[in-house]
C-alpha cells in the first residue's frame, strides 16, 4: 500500500466507506472539550501503562512499547478484571482500536460504548426482551455516533429450525404485547416520554381495579 492509497482510505474509500479523517477530528475534538480528568483517562487507556512481559497485564497491552493494544477485535466476560473492562470501554469509545467488542452479560448494563459504535449484534438472545433492550441501550445514548452517522442497527441472529428461532419468536412475541399493553414501543423515545410526563397522573383505585389478579384459585 503507497501513500496514495491510504490517504484515499483515510478519505472514505475502504470497505466500510467511513472518513476517518471525520471521526479522528470528532474524537479530537470531543476530547478538548472533556475536563482534565477525563482525557488522563482517555489518553491513559490509549497510550498504556508499562507491563513486563508474561505478568498479568501484558495481553492487554504492547509489553515492549506499554501501549494499548491494536487487536481489532477484543473481548469481555466475567473473568476479565474491572481495571481491564474499563479500559476497554475507553479505548472502545475512540476512533481507534478495537472495532469490536465481544461482550458477555458482564457489560450489557450500566456502561457508555456510544461514542463511536452504532451496530449491535445479539449473539445470544434472552427470554427477556428488556434485557434486549438494555444492551442496545449502550449506544443509544445523548451524544452518540448514531446521532450523526445515522441510527442504531440492531441484528438479532438464530439458526433456524433450532432452540435460537423458538427463543427469538418467543421474546418478539413477548416485546409485542408489551407494545399493545404500554401502548408504545418498548424502550420508547424521549418524546414519548416527556408526554408521559405530563399526563394526568392514574388514580390508585383505578390502578387497583385494572390490576391482573394472577393467584392461582
């Protein structure tokens, strides 16, 4: 590859069609505007911290250089330590290394992974459609990439004919009469939200009476 080739791909023409050149400016940018703290924290993540080779902290960064580690794809589960995962999420939230993150429950709640990711892949599903919702919750977050490189892209997928398409039809089935009974889609949006807000608020004897009594007899 020549120059003139990678400052095409910086451009716009790789595989993905991405200008880098406009999310390495973002993340410039954003990064100026953060408080000190946080670009210690950010900058920390990027540059790595010294780690001698073969000791615990040597696979998740350059042992020679003390440098994040440049793997495009990473990953995070119970056993990776919180010092790790919290790494990870600020190298994540960077234009940079790595392009995915392969994650258990461990981070589907309770982390930012917004800033420069709107594409969330399901490899397993729940039974619970909320729990759906809380890991796609991640990127949908105020300021997120979505908002200027267009929406979230969700993909949930199954093998069929196995136990994945009856679980994926169970928890759409499931996701769609929380539709009908909330009367709006589950998750919603903060328009909807704000007109809730300023609705009469539903009288508790009125609450009680429609309430589901669902004690066996």
């Amino acid at each position: 590859m020549n120059h003139d080739d990678l400052w095409a791909g910086v451009q716009g023409s790789n595989p993905a069609g991405i200008r880098l050149l406009d999310r390495w400016e973002r993340f410039a940018m954003r990064l100026a505007a953060d408080g000190r703290d946080e670009q210690d924290r950010v900058i920390t993540s990027l540059l790595g911290e010294q780690a001698a080779e073969g000791s615990a902290g040597a696979s998740d960064v350059d042992s020679a250089k003390g440098r994040a580690s440049l793997s495009a794809v990473r990953r995070a589960h119970g056993g990776t330590k919180r010092e790790t995962r919290e790494r990870l999420t600020a190298l994540f939230n960077t234009p940079f290394a790595p392009d995915i993150l392969v994650a258990s429950s461990v981070m589907g709640e309770g982390i930012d992974l917004h800033l420069a990711c709107r594409y969330v892949i399901h490899h397993d599903l729940d039974w619970n459609p909320s729990v759906l919702e809380q890991r796609t919750g991640r990127l949908d977050r105020i300021g997120a990439l979505a908002e200027k490189d267009g929406k979230i892209e969700v993909y949930e997928p199954y093998l069929a004919g196995t136990h994945d398409e009856k679980m994926y039809k169970v928890v759409k089935d499931r996701a769609g009469w929380f539709d009908i009974v909330m009367g709006r889609a589950a998750g919603g949006d903060e328009a909807g939200t704000d007109r809730e807000e300023a609705r009469v608020p539903l009288a508790e004897s009125i609450a009680r009476a429609l309430t589901m009594d669902l004690e066996s007899r």
